[in-house]
C-alpha cells in the first residue's frame, strides 16, 4: 500500500526554513507584555478631547501620541496576524488576534473625536496651524486630512461610523465562510487516475492539468456548488456593493467610485482610461485565444482551456538557493545596494516563510512594517515554475517597504496599494526580461512568452473586466436597480462576451464567476493591479534602456512612502498614469508578444 504524502507540522519545519519575527517581538511574551502597555495607553486619549484647536502645541501633542501609538499597534498587529499564518488551527494565535482586533476597534473608537475636531478648526485659525513649527512634521498629514472636510461628520455620526466597521464586514466575513469552509465540491480523478479533493486550493491546480477531460470535468464540478448557492451569493455580493454606496452617500460623495478614489487623490478618468485602453487591445487579446487554440490543436476554447500552458514545462525544478540566485541575476540592474539587501533577506536574515506545512496560510504575500523587517509567505514548491516568479514579486513589495521604512519618518512610509503593486510586478518583468535573454531555444523562448502573455492576460486584461464589472454593477444599485441574482449574471456574461470575443466558446456556467471573486467584496481595488503591470512595464524598459538617472529615479519611487499622492511618485519615476499612454504601451507589448509567440510555436 502506498503512503500518502502529508504536510509536517509547524513543529517539525526546519529553523532556517521559517521567516524570524524577533525584529517584531522575541516571543509570545514579549508580545503579550507589549499588548498590556498598548491597552493601558488608550485611555489617554481622553486627555485630548476638545483641545486640539486652542494651539498649535496642543494638537501636535495629540499627533505625535496618536502616531506613537498607532506605531505600536501596527508592530501588535502585523506579529499576531504572522502567527496566526503559520498554522491556522493554532487556536492560541487566533486568540491572540482576535484580542488586538477588539482592543484596536476600542482604539478607534476613542480617537474617533481627532478627525472632526480638527475639521472644526476655522481655515484662517489652521492655515497659522499649518505655519508653525510644532507642527512641521504633521503639515502633509494635516492637509490630507483637510481634503476630506467635505466628506467628515460630526463627532457623534463620525463615532457611530466607527462602531459600524466590525458590523460592514459581515457580507465579507459570510462570503468567505460560505467559500472556504462551507461549500463542497466533491473529488475529481486527475490525469494520473488518482481521486484528488476539489477545493479553491486545487481548482487552479486541475485547470492547467494537460488533460482537457479533467480540466473541463473540474471546472463544470466546481461551478455547480455555486450554481447550488447562486441567490446565497448573489444577497451577500448585492449586500456588500449596498454598503458602498451607503457610505458613499453618508460621506457626501457623488458615488461609491469617487468615495474609493479619493484617498488617493485619483481622477475618476485613470478609471476610466484603463477601461477603454484595454477596449481597444481587445482584438489582440481575441487573437490570442485563436492562436491559443490552433496551437493546442482544439477546434474550439472554453475557458478551462486558457491556464494550461501551450507547451509542457520545460523546467521541472529549482531549488530555493537556486531560485534565489536566479532572482538576484535578473534583478542585478536595481544596482549592488538593493541585491546586497535581499540577498541577506531570503538567506541569512529570514525573512521568508519558504515552505508549505499543515494549516499553514495558502497563496503568498509580503507584510512590512516600519519597526522591523518586511516578510514574505510563501508555499514554494521547486517543481512550480511560477512560484519563482511569485518570490520575485513578493520580493519587490518587501524591497519597496525596506527602502521606504529607511528613507522616510513612520507617519510617510506606509505606500498605498495603487503603487505597491509597480514594484512588485517591476521584478517579475525583469525576471521575464532576463530568462528571455538565456532561453535555450525557441521552445523555451515560446514557455516563456506564453506565460508573460497569460500573466498581463490575468492581470491586465482580466482585471480590468473585474474592475468594469463592478464600476457597472454599484451604479446600477446607486439607480435603485434590483441586484438580483439574474441581474449579476446578465452583466457578467456580457462582459465575458467582450472580453474574451466571437470565437470563444462561453459555457453558461461561467456567468456564475461573479460569485467567486473574494476582491468583489473590496470594491474598486482590482483595478490596481491593472495600472500597476502597465506602469512597470514602462518602468522597467526604462530602467534597462537607461543610465543611472533612470536607476536613480525608480530607487527614490521605492523610497518615497506616501511622501507624494501616487500619481506624483510614479511621474517622479518616468512613468504618468493620468494618461492613457501606459497602459496603451503595455497592451501595444502584449500585442507583440501575442505575434512573436505565434511565429516561435
């Protein structure tokens, strides 16, 4: 009898192997010690009340106290939700995370008066506020402050709203209940005739199986348990876009997109722009499916045939230091600073959680923190080509944090997500650059192009039809229009009619997509992923076509924080997202890969 292959315990993972957290805390009890301190402090802001426009001194007080303590939190918080990564059945840790979640919704709470006593501060009372001394360090984070006046209530509907957050995530927290743990999806014989559980873990695994009948088996399994649940999710998609635009509408802003811009200071027309760039590319993207198609020899494409690669993997496996080196060579253009620093990281320094271990957290992500080092999830398996590249991007946004943490004080460091995702996906260009650069041969140049086009595929193209979808769907709510079961898939299956053109064969179950993806419960977020790829596309062509100014350039976007609204340090890199133009060129690369791939095959 074989023996099946099983997960180790977190006890049983090697040392070196495990990222180390004593840059956050030494231990659990340091933590809990920390924790303590935190509690006990939260109350001082009591002191505060009322205050904050009798002087300049007074309100930088309260700043600098809640910057301090916002400091502290952040260091609780990032440990807690580590632990609880590295094995999700450890209920100690779920504890532990659940105690800060509670002590930090009660934080808020009590500095929930700091935003709308500042907002009653006379213009001409904060503009002498704003030239003086003691508040110098506070003047950027005052006039973002100020630009949300418009949209800021009194104290006690600001205090109401803050009581609301826990209660606005339920739509959210039941999605995930009902897709996670709830839903069953039975077991699918995989191409080596084995019973293998399907699950969201093993759905993306089966559908790049190089079997189509397990593909297409897969996929018509998975999607009938959300057929069984479409009005279930149906009421908790329409209930989380319902709670969009309520507080859009509560804030006074004309739509649930604005409200979702604002924060970083982007015009609706980057949106926009993105949308109808991608529009136009369209038919490159059509013709992609075709010579996807002939390639693989079918006579028609479902949507189960579009993750397999066209050719098998030529690369089987790649052990973690060789993974590491690979990724140092391709990034040896960011200069000696910025290798030496991540070198260091995924060796010696630990930064990285390598390896899968029984509960342990799926996917990969980075977490930095301005008090410690910026780590790295990963589940890496040498034989998955692709979990190369995911290091080299979870690589970048951890890269972005360490140099954004040394060159800028704690209130500016912290970058919005509308940039996090140019540095990450920066690496993977250069990566995809430098491979291309050492392909063997045509066939492995042709794996090569294929994944780079699959990869601004999903996350260009794919993302913009997310982000269309629900731009689409929260204005229908905004004009009062039933979000009915019927309605989601109607808008749904006329956006994949679009998106993926005349010849690709739709199955009816696709429409149900709509329910599956957990970023639709965070609205207008996607489309950063989109204008994050097209911006490091051009970033990274300008960076290995230039000189030591282009160099010099993108090091200070990965230094500048929040220092500058997004929009400003991407032009401070090269790159202007407010124009079409990017997104146009990196469609206008996809184009060229897309005919390159088509001669090579």
């Amino acid at each position: 009898m074989s023996t099946i292959a099983t997960l180790p315990h977190r006890s049983e993972v090697a040392t070196p192997d495990t990222w180390d957290l004593s840059t956050l805390f030494p231990s659990n009890e340091a933590w809990e010690a920390a924790f303590i301190e935190f509690q006990e402090q939260i109350v001082g802001y009591q002191r505060f009340a009322g205050t904050l426009g009798g002087s300049p001194a007074a309100l930088a007080e309260c700043l600098k106290f809640d910057a301090d303590l916002d400091r502290q939190a952040e260091r609780l918080g990032v440990y807690a939700f580590l632990r609880t990564t590295e094995d999700q059945s450890a209920s100690a840790y779920q504890d532990m995370q659940g105690r800060f979640q509670s002590v930090a919704a009660r934080c808020a709470k009590e500095a929930s008066f700091i935003r709308p006593e500042i907002m009653e501060i006379d213009r001409d009372t904060m503009d002498e506020f704003l030239g003086s001394s003691e508040l110098s360090d506070y003047q950027l984070m005052l006039e973002r402050l100020l630009r949300y006046k418009p949209h800021t209530l009194s104290q006690r509907e600001e205090e109401l709203l803050a009581m609301q957050a826990e209660m606005a995530q339920t739509a959210r927290h039941a999605f995930g209940q009902l897709h996670d743990a709830d839903m069953k999806f039975g077991a699918v014989e995989d191409a080596d005739g084995r019973q293998v559980e399907l699950s969201n873990a093993t759905y993306g695994q089966f559908m790049i199986s190089p079997q189509r009948d397990v593909r297409r088996t897969a996929f018509h399994q998975y999607y009938d348990q959300f057929a069984a649940h479409e009005n279930s999710l149906a009421a908790l998609l329409g209930g989380s876009i319902h709670k969009d635009v309520y507080y859009a509408r509560a804030r006074g802003y004309e739509s649930a997109l604005e409200a979702a811009l604002f924060p970083d200071n982007v015009p609706s027309s980057v949106y926009t722009n993105l949308v109808e760039s991608v529009h136009k590319q369209l038919p490159a993207v059509h013709r992609y499916y075709d010579v996807r198609r002939r390639k693989m020899g079918l006579d028609d494409i479902h949507f189960y045939d579009t993750y397999v690669p066209i050719l098998s993997e030529l690369e089987t496996s790649r052990e973690w230091d060789a993974a590491v080196e690979l990724i140092l060579d391709a990034l040896t253009p960011l200069g000696r600073e910025y290798g030496e620093v991540l070198h260091s990281g995924l060796t010696a320094s630990r930064w990285c959680d390598r390896y899968p271990n029984a509960g342990k957290q799926s996917g990969a992500f980075s977490c930095g923190s301005f008090d410690a080092a910026p780590f790295i999830l990963m589940n890496y398996k040498p034989a998955v080509f692709n979990d190369v590249f995911t290091l080299a991007h979870e690589a970048g946004h951890s890269m972005h944090s360490h140099y954004s943490a040394k060159h800028q004080p704690y209130l500016y460091y912290d970058y919005t997500i509308f940039v996090a995702e140019v540095a990450s996906t920066f690496n993977e260009q250069l990566l995809s650059h430098h491979l291309l650069n050492n392909a063997d041969d045509d066939r492995h140049r042709a794996y090569l192009i294929n994944r780079e086009i699959d990869d601004m595929r999903a996350t260009i193209v794919r993302q913009t039809m997310f982000a269309e979808f629900e731009k689409i769907t929260h204005e229908m709510a905004e004009d009062g229009e039933a979000l009915t079961v019927e309605a989601f898939k109607s808008v749904y299956r006329n956006l994949l009619k679009q998106y993926m053109g005349p010849e690709f064969e739709i199955d009816e179950q696709l429409a149900l997509e709509c329910f599956r993806i957990p970023h639709f419960y965070r609205a207008f977020y996607v489309y950063k992923y989109a204008t994050g790829l097209s911006a490091a596309v051009a970033l990274s062509k300008r960076v290995l076509n230039g000189g030591e100014p282009e160099l010099a350039d993108y090091l200070g976007f990965l230094q500048g924080g929040c220092s500058r609204d997004p929009l400003d340090l991407l032009r401070g890199a090269g790159v202007d997202m407010s124009e079409p133009d990017p997104v146009d060129t990196a469609l206008s690369h996809f184009a060229e890969l897309v005919e390159e791939l088509d001669q090579v095959l």
